[in-house]
C-alpha cells in the first residue's frame, strides 16, 4: 500500500489567511481570516457560517446549539421527523434558506422540509483570492428536488470586519418557480444578554400567526417598531433583549425598509454585530427570539439564542408566502443576484445604519 503525504509549504500568518484543508469531525471546513476576524464555514453543511469570532474580545457571535455539530455519515436519526431532518443537525450559527422557509409544504410535486434544501448539503469551493490584503471562495450548489444553482462568494480584506457575500441564484429548469430565499444567523450567549440592544432600518412589525406559548406579544397584530401590546395589555420594547430568566419566545417578521440593516449591541461588552443586505431581495426580516421560553423537543428550555434573519417572503412556509403574494418567481434561465455584509464593530452606541461597505452610522 502506498502511502500520500501533502508537502509542508509556507502558510501566511499574517493579513488575510484562507484555507480549505481543514476538517471537523469529518466535515470539510472553510476558516476565512484576518487580523479582526476568523469564520469558519462548514464546506459539507449547506456552509453554515459555525464561528464568527471577533478576534480582539476573543468573541464569537453565532450560538452553538445543545446537539453540536453532527456528521450524517456517521449519526443516524431515531425516526425520521415529520418536518425534515433540520432538527436533528441544527448546530446553531447560520444557515441559508432556500427554496423553502419555515416547516414544511409540498409545491409543483417537491415535499419541502424545514428551511429547504441548501443548508444540508455539501457545497463545492474554489478559493479564488488569497493575498495578505485580501482573500476570496467561491461556493455553489445545485438543489435535488427543485432546479437551482446558488452560486456564493465569501470575501474578506485587511483590516476590516466585514464579511462579504455575493450570491447568483440561477433557475435551471423549464418552468417558473416560486421561492422563498433567506439566511438565519443565531447569535449565542457568548455575546447576547438582557442589555443588548437591537436597531433596524424596518418599519414595521407582524407578529407571527402562530403565536407559540410565552410569546410576549398579542396575536394578529401590527405595530411600528420597536413597542407593541403585550398579551396582558402592557407596552412591550421588541428592541431590548431580556434575560433567560424571563422565558420569552418570540417570533415576529420586520417590515417597511427602505435600507436593509439591523445591528445588535452589547452594552456590557461595548461590541455589536449587525448585517446590511440587498433590500431587493430581503425586503424582510424574520426575528426569532428564543429567549429561554421555547419548551418541548428538541430546546426543553435550553435556548438562548435570538436570530435577525434577512428572508424574501413572510409569513413562513412557501404555500404561505405564495398565498400573501411575496414569494420571489424565477422563470426559467432567469438569474438573481444579491449580496449580504456581516459586521463586527466596537461601541456602545445605538446605531443609524449599516451600508453596503459595512460602514456604520450612529445614531
């Protein structure tokens, strides 16, 4: 038996640093970095964006869920869910979703499961940049039951902390299609606590249909952001972020932008972590707010997370979206392309905006 070895060559250790050569249990990773931040992107899950460190706190951003990483070729389901494995390898950080948000409906013969396709499949990756004063992959994946190619460029330069994503999405097939297209940063409690602030450039805010129980807010209701009416009538700030000891789970959808931004601030931390987006396509926002309260399989109380998700369409579902009319169509051959910033900036104060360099304005 003959036996490969990789040559040791010189690896950069200072500037912008990329690399596709590592693995974690069994995964393929993507680690992007600079001298800000490090990301590390899980290659053969969908790339789900698993760390998003802020280098000079030593803070990562995105949560890690209770069930941790889970390889499929080696973790086998106890039955399978009604839903879609989602579940099951749901790891935390950030997902993308596509053609599908929320549980699950059938179009044009496709069952759709949670969230959709592309968040658990293997991407391909071709690193396209790679110099101390910036570094580039390309990313894309062709989904099985529907006829898509999302094609994703990650890009970080010196100095900054900004991610930069710019996507294609390309419909292969024959036919007009439907869809829903949205990202889901969970943010964790590494950084999250009850005097965080949230900022938007929405308007307006829809409380899901579905009211869950330890909801704070009412049902069928509509409110300017940030305070609504609470179940019991009070006044309720959907901007301050609260404790786990307060039990809340809250899912509302954020409307009415005429930028696409939000920014989450930590007072304590003096640090913050937002996202400016292509309105165009992510004309809304989904904000899920586990904050202690979500019960039952597969939580039993043990999320803290809040997630501020840029989506396409609202309310959830597919059926759903087509239903209210804010589905995205593709026709066939039609390309869309769009593009996201992630952001890890310092202060305390609130913030005005974030523009599509990454630049935050204050309030």
């Amino acid at each position: 038996m003959t036996m490969q070895f990789r040559h040791y060559t010189h690896e950069r250790n200072f500037g912008c640093r990329i690399s596709d050569e590592f693995t974690f249990r069994g995964l393929r990773l993507l680690v992007i970095e600079n001298e800000v931040i490090r990301v590390t992107i899980l290659l053969d899950k969908g790339t789900d964006v698993y760390e998003f460190l802020h280098k000079p706190s030593d803070t990562d951003f995105m949560w890690r869920s209770p069930r941790g990483v889970r390889n499929p070729a080696t973790f086998t389901e106890m039955i399978a869910s009604s839903v879609g494995p989602f579940t099951d390898y749901y790891e935390g950080g950030w997902q993308e979703c596509m053609p599908n948000g929320g549980r699950v409906c059938t179009y044009k013969g496709a069952e759709m499961g949670l969230h959709g396709e592309v968040w658990g499949q293997p991407w391909n990756c071709r690193i396209t940049q790679d110099e101390p004063e910036i570094v580039q992959a390309k990313t894309w994946v062709r989904t099985v039951r529907t006829p898509f190619l999302l094609e994703k460029t990650f890009t970080l330069r010196s100095g900054s902390g900004v991610l930069e994503i710019d996507e294609t999405l390309t419909n292969e097939g024959q036919e007009q299609m439907d869809l829903m297209w949205g990202h889901h940063p969970a943010l964790g409690s590494q950084f999250i606590e009850q005097d965080c602030r949230i900022d938007t450039g929405a308007r307006t805010v829809v409380v899901d249909p579905n009211v869950v129980e330890h909801c704070r807010f009412a049902p069928d209701q509509r409110f300017e952001w940030p305070v609504g009416i609470g179940r019991g009538g009070d006044e309720v700030d959907a901007s301050i972020v609260v404790g786990p000891e307060a039990r809340v789970n809250d899912m509302l959808y954020l409307t009415d932008m005429e930028d696409g931004w939000y920014a989450v601030t930590s007072q304590t931390k003096r640090l913050g972590f937002g996202m400016s987006f292509d309105v165009k396509t992510f004309p809304h926002i989904w904000l899920w707010m586990p904050l202690g309260g979500s019960w039952g399989s597969p939580s039993f109380g043990r999320h803290y997370t809040l997630a501020l998700e840029p989506f396409s369409s609202y309310p959830a579902i597919l059926a759903n979206a087509i239903e209210a009319g804010t589905q995205l169509v593709l026709e066939p051959g039609e390309q869309r392309s769009t593009w996201l910033r992630a952001v890890a900036y310092d202060g305390t104060e609130r913030v005005a905006g974030i523009d599509r360099e990454g630049a935050i304005s204050r309030a």
